[in-house]
C-alpha cells in the first residue's frame, strides 16, 4: 500500500444538532447490545444484586467471581508478547539506503510504541475483547508530543458506523460518549453556558467526540436517561448541542480501530452466557446464608395457652447472667429451618458450568484437577484451554495494530511532514523527517508464534535453536524483548570478543615475566573508578608500558613488547650495536688475570710443535 495524502474534498461540516441526533439514534438501535456489555460490567466488578427479602440492602454476593479471573487472565496472557513490526525496503537507488530507511520506519514505529505504552494499553485493550468483544482505539495527533498518540475507548461508550464486513475494523464514522458534571463542563468549555443552561452544577452532560475521514468534533448536549432514550421521548433539550471544538481531519482517512470477536453473526462475550449461571449462584447462595441466618437465630412465638388468653413475658431470659424467663397465660414455640436448606446445594455444579461455559480453567486460580498427576499434563490441559483462543485474539490484534500504523503514519506524513523529529527507542535516539521516511507505509504486523505467551516464546525458540532447525538471529527476531535484532547480534559478539580478551589477560597475568603486578592494579583502578572498561585499561597501560620500555632502551614505544610476552610480534627487531671502547677495555683486563693462570702454550695463544 502506498502512501498518498488525500487532499480535503468540498465538505460540509456537520452540525452539533446532526451529531446528536446521529447519536441519538445509535443509543435507540444499539440499545440492547451495549445494555448487554454493562451486565457484564456489574458482572465483573460484582455489583449483581440478589432479589431477596432476607438480604440486606447493602450486602454484597459471597460466591467466586470467575468472570473477573477469566477477564484478567486472558487479557494479561494476550498482551504478555507484542508483535513483530517489518518494513520493506522500498527499491530506489542504493540497497542499503533502502535497507537503512526501511530499518529507520520500523524503529520510529516501534518508538511510537514505547512512547505511548503501547504494552499497558494492550493490557485493556485485551480485557475488553474477551468481555465485549470489542477492543476499540482511537489514533489521533498529540500536538503536544509531536507524534501520533493511541487513545483506547471503552466499548460501553462507543457507537461506530456500521461495518461492511466481518473483518472489517475501521468505521466510516465513530461517536464516542463521555459523561460529566454541567459545573466541570461549563469551567473547561465556557462557550457551553447556553445549552446547559437552567441546569444545575451537579446534573449531568454528555460530551460527544465525533470524527470521520474529514473532522473531528466535539460537542456537549444534556444527558438523557436510558427510559427516554428507549421512549425515544426527546423533547427540546433533548437535540440542544453546542460545538466545544473542531479540527479538520488533514489524513483524509478515519481515526477509529475497532477489532471484534468472530462469532456467527454478531460479536457476542465469551462471559455473557455466565449471566444466569452466576445469578443462579449467588441466589443459592444466598439462600443457604438466610436458612444458617435462621438456624442460629432461631424464630420465637409467644403462643397462648388459654382461649382468648393474653399471654405475655414477665421477665426475659439471660443465659449470661443465669436469669430465668418467665411466661405466664402461655408457651414460648421455637421454629428451626430445615437443615437441608442450610448447606451450599448447586452451588458446586453452578460453578463447574461457568468454567465450561467460559472455558476457565481451574489453573487460573492457582488450583489443579485431582486427577492431574504431572506438571506436562497440567501444561498441556490448560494449552488445549487458552492457546486457541490466544491465537485468534493474537490474529486480530495484529490485523488492528497494522490498521492503527497507517493511521498514525498518515497523521506524522499530514501534520509534521518537513520537520526534524526525533523518537526515542529504548535508549536509541531516532531522527528523521516524516516527509522524507514514509516514501510508502507498506509494512506487516504478525505475532511470531500467535497463541503463545510470554513463557512459550522463550522455551520454543531455544528448542529449535538446540536442535538446529532455527537460527540465532530468527530466535532473537522471534522474542519479544528483543527489539532490534542487528544491535543484540552485535552485542552478543561483543561480549564474546570481551571474554576471549578477558582470558587473554588472565593467561598473561598468571605467566611468569607477563603483566607487571603494578600494571593490573592500575587496570583494576581504571574499571573500578569508572574511567575505563576493560578493553580501554588494557590499551592505556599497554601504552605507558611501551613509552616507558622505550625510555629505557632509548628507543620507539612500537618497538617494545608492553604487557605482551616478549617474542609474540608485538615489538620490533632490534639491531646488534657495535662493540664500545668500554667492553675492549673489560677484555683487556679479564685477559691480563687470565694470563697468569694460563701454562700452555695453546692457552697463551702461541703456536705449538
């Protein structure tokens, strides 16, 4: 896909009042689906209330929310590895200009990332798919940054166009809803004033943020209640709108990313057939707790003895105290629940159905099955559980995040194009201009092993590296904590040139006549005070050896062997100097002593026979 700047059509802007009535309708039509996902928000912070007259108003239900633990689990599991980024390189002049910008896109992309935490939105954004089924992203300018920022949107307050198809993820149009206090409303936006006006401080208003291909609006209008807005009953107040803000969309192309669930029609929560089971729960549950309520605190009747008696209690009793009742004109009768009732009946088997409903295993929550023997079994159930919904969670993930860099590389080629920017990558600083860079978004976002966690994507490689079947540099592409491949591989051989050098030294060191003791500590001052590493050490000091050897010989520092073992290359031959007049006169005087000693004629030098 190329990259092309769609320049802005004739275009007539909508007006506040269009917004609100196109929302207006989206609450009507959408009604029972988003009715449906705030179910599963009460589900999942256990705000289900038990329709009983023996419950307290304020107490809340006592059984195992497994809708919460399947939510966190899964979306932790799915936003524990982030996907491979790959640009190509776009053929035009030299190879390695290409490769380099290629490279250059993926790390300013990749920075991105970093920058707006892309992980920790995956993390919602993941908890969102598997209880809506829906994990919706808004990719916008951050004029503050100066980058495209990624704003995650709650499924509950998003009301998107319809969709063409069923893999289809970007709307033609989206509106997402906020609610807020009219006295906030009215100090951030005064110009707000005349349509909340007659309304209080602490009533309530919604702010609409629309955008499409062409703008991006926001407006504020009173808010509705849900029975009004199912009536349809809208009255005056009901369409009254005012523009907070405006900005023109200069992409040419929608900002919103939606990914669904597949299902056979509409995308439907794993969690939503748990609704009754769980209801069913905390009713039998609560009903257990109100039959032990009662068997502790058991039911008094005052029953008269005597026809059209009056009976009444004279004195009450006090077992503490050991005071005696006292009755007179009847009996007291003591009523007791059933036992039966009192015990946790269904409740067990309530629970087992949610876990096959929502496919939960009980490993989740730190238990195993009785009849799991080995942690390879355990493994291997809970793989046959999670791994194929993570697959195809991982597949539309990737499919949206490619989606979402398009975006955000229409918004920096539109908004910042001819500008120096820099994006920081982990530590590495990436400059470059937008104008020049994005000569294509042409690109690919894939999970290298979809369906894994964090866990998998270190053991399988290593497996396959072992066994020979996988290179090192495709096991380092493959990992997710390894973000740039070429500077790892260049760090591995580093480090291992560092530990060759490293025994190198240590040889020398235990050699005798190698490395003067005085040189290593001075080494080992250079590392430990911070001014060298060990390979910048080693060199000083071999220098200061050579100037020093050579200041004795009274010859060139090259020509010395330093820290080296004389003999392996390291310093120069050395010619033989010519005898001095002093070493003629050391001759002189050995042989004058010699002399004396010397009887033979062969040993003064004279000739014999």
């Amino acid at each position: 896909m190329t990259l092309v700047h769609v320049p802005q059509q004739a275009y007539e802007r909508k007006s506040a009042e269009d917004i609100v009535a196109l929302f207006r309708d989206r609450q009507k039509t959408r009604g029972p689906q988003h009715e449906q996902m705030r179910d599963i928000l009460n589900l999942y912070n256990g705000d289900i209330v038990v329709p009983l007259p023996e419950m307290r108003r304020d107490e809340k239900v006592s059984i195992v929310n497994l809708a919460k633990q399947g939510i966190n689990q899964m979306g932790m599991r799915a936003a524990s590895v982030m996907p491979n980024v790959t640009f190509p390189p776009v053929p035009n002049g030299r190879t390695e200009d290409a490769e380099k910008n290629a490279m250059k896109r993926r790390k300013a992309t990749m920075g991105w990332w970093d920058a707006v935490g892309m992980q920790i939105k995956m993390r919602q954004r993941g908890r969102w798919l598997f209880a809506y089924a829906h994990a919706p992203v808004m990719v916008c300018p951050d004029f503050k940054a100066g980058r495209p920022t990624w704003r995650p949107m709650s499924p509950v307050n998003t009301y998107p166009s319809h969709f063409s198809a069923f893999d289809d993820m970007v709307p033609s149009d989206c509106i997402v809803a906020g609610v807020h206090a009219v006295g906030w409303c009215k100090k951030q936006w005064p110009q707000s004033a005349s349509v909340l006006q007659g309304m209080k401080d602490d009533d309530l208003c919604e702010i609409l943020h629309y955008v499409d291909s062409n703008e991006y609006h926001t407006v504020v209008t009173p808010k509705l209640l849900l029975e009004e807005v199912r009536a349809q009953n809208y009255t005056g107040r009901a369409l009254k709108a005012t523009t907070l803000d405006w900005h023109p969309n200069l992409t040419g192309r929608p900002w919103v990313v939606i990914p669904r669930s597949i299902s056979l029609e509409n995308p439907i929560s794993t969690y939503s057939g748990m609704m009754g089971m769980y209801e069913a729960a905390a009713e039998l549950d609560a009903l257990a707790k109100i039959a032990r309520r009662k068997g502790v605190f058991w039911e008094e009747w005052l029953v008269s003895t005597e026809m059209n008696g009056s009976p009444e209690i004279v004195v009450r009793a006090d077992p503490y105290n050991g005071q005696v009742g006292v009755v007179r004109g009847g009996t007291l009768e003591r009523l007791s629940p059933e036992v039966q009732y009192s015990s946790d009946t269904g409740v067990d088997r309530m629970e087992r159905n949610m876990r096959v409903e929502a496919n939960l295993p009980s490993d989740f929550g730190g238990e195993s099955s009785t009849n799991v023997r080995t942690g390879a079994r355990a493994n291997a159930l809970i793989q046959s559980a999670v791994d194929p919904v993570l697959q195809e969670t991982h597949e539309l993930f990737a499919q949206s995040l490619e989606q979402e860099d398009y975006i955000a590389i229409a918004i920096d080629k539109a908004y910042w194009s001819g500008s120096s920017k820099t994006i920081w990558l982990g530590n590495e600083a990436i400059k470059y201009d937008p104008g020049k860079i994005w000569e294509t978004d042409r690109h690919t976002v894939d999970y290298s092993l979809a369906g894994a966690d964090i866990n998998q994507m270190t053991i399988v490689p290593l497996q396959m590296v072992g066994a020979g079947v996988m290179s090192k540099r495709t096991a380092m592409s493959y990992h997710p904590l390894i973000k740039d491949v070429d500077k790892e591989l260049d760090q591995v051989v580093l480090d291992q040139l560092e530990a060759a050098a490293l025994s190198g030294i240590q040889q020398l060191i235990a050699t005798p006549g190698g490395m003067p003791l005085t040189d290593v500590i001075e080494v080992m001052h250079m590392i430990k005070s911070g001014e060298a590493d060990l390979i910048e050490a080693v060199a000083i000091v071999q220098q200061e050896a050579q100037e020093r050897q050579a200041q004795q010989a009274q010859t060139m520092a090259q020509g010395m062997p330093g820290v080296n073992m004389p003999g392996q290359g390291a310093e120069q031959p050395l010619s033989i100097p010519a005898a001095s007049p002093s070493m003629d006169n050391l001759k002189n005087i050995l042989g004058n002593a010699r002399m004396q000693a010397m009887t033979t004629p062969a040993e003064r030098g004279q000739p014999v026979g």
